[in-house]
C-alpha cells in the first residue's frame, strides 16, 4: 500500500483530521478479517495527516489502544511489538513508503504508551517497552538532533518530518535530558554480561560518537560517560587517539620500538577486558605482534599467567588462528581467544586439534551462503565462523538465542562451550561441512536433515555466526525428539533434556506442573526436592559439579506469566552479602530482568561471573517448574524449613501459578509479601 507523501492541506486543524482518524478506526474495528485490508487504507492515511500536525503523536499516544485493538497491526511485522527488533526502525522510519513510516510510527506510539502505564499490553510489559524506545532513540540519535539531509528531503519529503516529530515526542516523554545518559548506562549494563553479539551495542555506540563529533549538536549536560565507551572503539592508544584509519595506524606501528609497542599492547588490553569490546585498531596490533614474539602477543591479549602458559604451549596454533581469523573486520575474536587461553581448555587433549581441523574445514556451499547473508562479505565465511568458534569458546555464556523460540540449542550450544568443548566443535564441522547433524535418541539416529520442521517457524538470522549454522540442525532434532515422545505420559523433557544436552543432565526428573490440565501438582514435594538437591545447607554442602538444564516459568515485570523457557543452573552459593544466590545462565540476550513480584534478576553486583545471572535462592525457586537432578544422590529433604517453603508457595501463587492452583488450595492466604531473603 502507498499513498502521496504531500498530501496534508496546509493549516488543517488537528480536531477535525481526529474526528476522521477515530472513525476509520472504528469502521476498522467492526470490519470483518476479510474486509480490514481495504478499511486499514483509510486509517493509514488518517494517522499520517494526524502525525504531521503539532501535537500529532501524543494525539496518536492516546489513541494507541484502540489502534491496535482495531486490527491494525494484524498480519504485519509488527503485530508482536514483544520481538520487535530496535535497530530496524532506523531502516523504517527512513523509507521513502508512507506507509511504511507511519506503521512505525504507530508502533512506537503503542509502546510509548506501555511504557508509560497508559496501555496494560498482553505480551509487552512496561520495562521492556521503555528499554525498546530506548534504543530506538539511541539508534535514531542523528535523526533526532539533525534537520533532514538533502538526501532524505529528496527521498522522503515530508515524511522525514514525520520520524523527526516522532522521535522528538518519545524523548520528551521518556526524559530528553536523560536519553544519552540512559543510553550509556544502558550500554554498561548489556556489556557487563559480555555478549557475543556487540554489533547492536557498537551502532549505540557509533551513533554517541557521531553526535559528539557534529558541532551543530548540544548534547548539554548528558553524555558525560561516553568518553569511555567511544574511545574503546575509535581510540583506545595514544597512537590511535584521534581515529586516524587503519593504514595510518599500521604505518604509525612500523616505526615504533619496543617500549612504544608494550604501551600500545597495554593499552588496547586494558580497554577490551574493561568493555568487553574490541577496537578494529586492536586486529591491526596484534597481527603486527605476531612477528615480535609472543611476550607482546600475551601483553596485547592482556593474560595472566594461565594464558600465558597456554599461549606458550600453543604458541603455532595460536599464531594460525590470529593468521586467520583477526582482521579489523573480526576484532572480537581476539576477545574470544584471550578468554579460551584464559580458560585453559586447550590442555585438554581433544580441544587443540579439533581447533587445527577447524582452521582448514571446507564449508559447505549452504554454510558459507547463510553466513554472507547475516555478516557480508567484507571478510570469507571461513574467517568469520572462526571469529564465532573463539568468541563462543571463550564466552559459553554470552550465547543469546535471538528473537527466536530456541532457547533450548542456544542453551545446548552454551552447555557445550562450558562443559564440553571438543563436543562442540565437532557440531560446528558436520553443521559447517555436512550440512547434516545425527543425534542418537534412545539408542535410534535422529538426522537434522531428515527431520520435519523445528520449533522456529523460519530460519534464524540474528545470531552470532556458530549458532547461525548450527541452531537451525538442533532445533529440528529437538522437535524430533518431541514427536517422538508424544503418547508417553508426563513432560517429554524428562527423556528429551539428558539427550539433547549430553550425559551430565540428571537422570532424577522434577515437575511442579500437571502436563494434562496445567494445574500445579505437588509443588511442596518438588521444592522439598529443589532444595534437597542444591540448596548447600541441604544437599550435604555439595557444591554443583555440572550444569544442570532447568525450566523457568518466565513472567513479566507485573508478574504475568509468558511462557515456559529453558536456563541452564550453574552454581548456588552465598553472595558478598552473605544471602544464598542461584547462579544460572540465561540465553535470552538481555538478562537482566524484572520477574514481577519483586523479583529481578541480577547480573552484576551480586557476586556474579560474566554472562551469568542470579536470584535469592527461594525466588529463583518460585520460578522454577522443571528441574533434573542425581537421584543416587540423597539430599535432607526433612530438614528444609516449612517457613521457607511456604514463602516460595505463596510467591508461585502470586505470580504465575494464580490460575493453576487445584481447587482444593484456593483458600490459601495470598496476600504475604515477596520477601527475597534466604531463611
């Protein structure tokens, strides 16, 4: 659909083009599905000549209810305002088709409204509306502060009014004067969990520096925390300070000593391993480095004496793999490759040469096709894969599963990075060379490619370059392993879960939930069990020895139940402040979040290791409806305190157990608050 982007009559008055608004959103609303296409036509046009009128958008805000209710997102991309990706909106709002500007600009109109209370939503909660906006505005920061580009008046006419008007309603109302401060205390957060994938987190990043840079742009008090984060990228060194390019970088290293190259190599470590980040400049050192001995190539990549160690040991292959995979365009792996040293699972004997065999694997003609299509060309796939097996070697627990229901392969892939290594690398060989996976399930084959559809509907595209090849084999093996589970009574996880993730998940299986009606089933009995089997004061002090796959029932910031989702449990110990925490990685990208019910979940501060989260012990326990565990080994079920246990009841009741209690615990006192202390 498109429609004339200079159509507004000049000084129309906003009343009149609202009362025209409300009713082609009515006749939308009662149009039966077949005939709302036609009907939607009338209500696209009516918001466009709304938002170009001052005062426009908040009229739209208001009305940000009834307009999705209407029908008018149905059947687009964004009906489900709960995956909408922030970064694309720059692409959205800088169409040349009205239609397509307009629909963003609802949408964000909707969510602003979410975020300010105004919009109770079905799937989005406040929280994470507000943190949506943020980043739209982040990305958009030029748009917001810079008129239009000839460019774009040419491209867009009046519209690039439009997004600008837009942008400038959502940042009064999130807080103008905060935005880039948000911002940058948004990017500290994200990074404090060390992802794999930084790209979002560097365009926030680029998009700082740009308005920082422009005298035309007053950024005023906000900002002042940026210098950090810019300079990580653009200039970590004195000898790249200014941001000089890559060749005048190069030409500047030629000509320095040896004092000059250990301040250059100190400099760029302490830079990535206080980020997270890497500088382009960084690649451009350390190949430099590799004809200088590797007690700089140690200082550069900033190891302690473990890496170091493994460095020497190593030292061919880790020259191969800088060889081939650290370019300005893979700067990350470099990132990747100082952690896996640092890990020391090159020591175990399969690791080295699964690594000497990854150098050299030929891809397939798919793997290298999927692997253009999400990163470009700028670099061979090759390259780029071997950026993704170090960056995920070296961060098992920064794999993020995307916008996409695979939270179970996101989590088998971080399984396997932490826990099994060798095991793998050799799923990224058959995926990367065979095109094919087989996963032996109760002793019979399961082929990836013989296999119907996964649990994605579509192929996943926004993910780091491993998981990228490999997700797409496992998650079709895991929905075979669910067909061939159906029929059987109870969750098939309890057979699926030891399979898919490997022999260390417990063979000892735990449900709080009845498969059959959804009702809660036992839960007293199954966290007796819980805190029998982890819980230290309980389970014999008995420290976890491998990562044990458990289930969540995720809710949103007021406490509403979203869907089941898969974590993995990493440890359970006491905290600086002396309070029993769960330890557990989490393959949504972002987790730091807030359960509802005063439950939020930590990722730093709390004695957490990067990329992991935690929660007080009994409120992680209130979120928590499937667990595995060693049923040879016994815990003191009897003595867990009925006070504690009674809590954590109490909080599953008032949360997302409220419409699951039997009939016969109705009675039940409810109203005892969520008090996130250990007993």
């Amino acid at each position: 659909m498109t429609s004339d982007v200079d159509d507004q009559a000049p000084g129309a008055l906003l009343p009149g083009l609202l009362q025209r608004l409300d009713e082609a959103i009515e006749a939308l609303d009662s149009a039966p599905d077949f005939s709302k296409p036609t009907r939607l036509r009338r209500v696209l046009d009516g918001a466009k000549r709304v938002l170009l009128q001052e005062g426009g958008p908040a009229a739209i805000e208001a009305r940000a209810q009834a307009i999705e209710a209407a029908g008018t997102f149905t059947g687009s991309d964004w009906a489900w305002p709960e995956i909408l990706i922030p970064s694309l909106s720059a692409h959205a709002l800088g169409s040349h088709d009205a239609d397509t500007v307009v629909i963003e600009a609802l949408s964000d109109l909707r969510i602003l409204a979410v975020a300010r209370g105004a919009y109770l939503h079905p799937t989005l909660s406040a929280e994470n509306a507000h943190h949506h906006l943020t980043q739209v505005l982040a990305i958009n920061l030029q748009r917001l502060f810079m008129p239009p580009s000839e460019a774009e008046r040419e491209s867009q006419g009046r519209l690039a009014q439009l997004a600008r008007a837009l942008l400038g309603h959502l940042a009064e109302r999130i807080g103008y004067e905060h935005i880039v401060d948000q911002l940058i205390e948004e990017i500290w957060r994200i990074l404090q969990q060390r992802p794999i994938q930084t790209e979002p987190v560097k365009q926030m990043i680029t998009q700082i520096a740009i308005c920082q840079a422009n005298p035309d742009i007053d950024l005023g008090s906000s900002g002042q925390g940026a210098d950090r984060l810019v300079s990580s990228l653009f200039g970590p060194t004195q000898a790249c300070r200014e941001d000089p390019g890559i060749e005048i970088y190069r030409d500047r290293l030629e000509r320095m000593d040896g004092v000059a190259l250990q301040n250059e190599a100190t400099g760029f470590a302490r830079a990535m391993h206080d980020t997270g980040l890497v500088s382009p400049y960084h690649a451009v050192l350390l190949r430099h480095l590799a004809d200088h001995g590797d007690h700089l190539l140690s200082e550069a990549m900033g190891l302690s004496s473990t890496g170091r160690d493994c460095l020497l040991c190593y030292s061919e292959l880790v020259h191969a793999l800088i060889d081939q995979a650290v370019f300005a365009e893979t700067a990350q792996a470099i990132y990747g490759m100082a952690l896996m040293l640092e890990r020391g699972i090159l020591y175990q004997p399969p690791v080295a040469p699964a690594l000497w065999r990854q150098l050299s694997l030929p891809l397939s003609a798919w793997s290298r096709e999927r692997l253009a299509i999400a990163f470009g060309e700028t670099v061979p796939p090759r390259t780029r894969l071997l950026e993704g097996v170090l960056c995920m070697l070296g961060q098992p627990l920064g794999v993020g599963q995307g916008n996409n229901p695979t939270c179970q392969s996101a989590r088998a892939l971080s399984m396997w990075a932490y826990n099994d290594p060798d095991y793998l690398l050799q799923m990224v060989a058959w995926a990367a060379r065979d095109d094919e996976i087989i996963i032996h399930f109760e002793g019979q084959p399961i082929s990836s490619m013989a296999s119907l559809s996964g649990v994605a509907t579509t192929l996943p595209i926004d993910l780091d370059p491993v998981s990228l090849l490999v997700v797409p084999h496992r998650d079709r093996i895991y929905a075979e392993m669910g067909r061939r589970c159906i029929g059987r009574e109870g969750d098939p996880h309890r057979w699926i879960n030891p399979e898919f993730h490997g022999w260390w998940s417990g063979r000892g299986f735990r449900i709080n939930v009845d498969v059959a009606t959804g009702k809660l089933e036992s839960l007293e009995d199954f966290l007796r069990h819980f805190y029998a089997s982890y819980h230290p004061y309980f389970n014999g002090n008995q420290p976890l020895i491998h990562p044990q796959p458990i289930g969540i029932a995720a809710t949103d910031s007021a406490a509403r139940f979203i869907g089941w989702h898969a974590i993995t449990l990493l440890r359970v110990s006491l905290d600086p402040q002396d309070v029993m925490r769960a330890y557990f990685y989490n393959p949504n990208n972002d987790s730091g979040q807030n359960w509802g019910d005063g439950v939020e979940v930590s990722t730093a501060g709390c004695g957490e290791r990067f990329g992991e989260s935690s929660l007080p012990f009994e409120e992680f326990a209130s979120r928590l409806y499937i667990f595995h565990y060693d049923p040879l080994e016994h815990g003191e079920l009897a003595s867990v305190p009925q006070e504690s246990l009674d809590r954590v009841i109490a909080m599953v009741h008032r949360t997302w157990g409220a419409d699951r209690i039997p009939d016969e615990h109705l009675t039940l006192n409810l109203d005892s608050p969520a008090t996130g202390t250990e007993a």
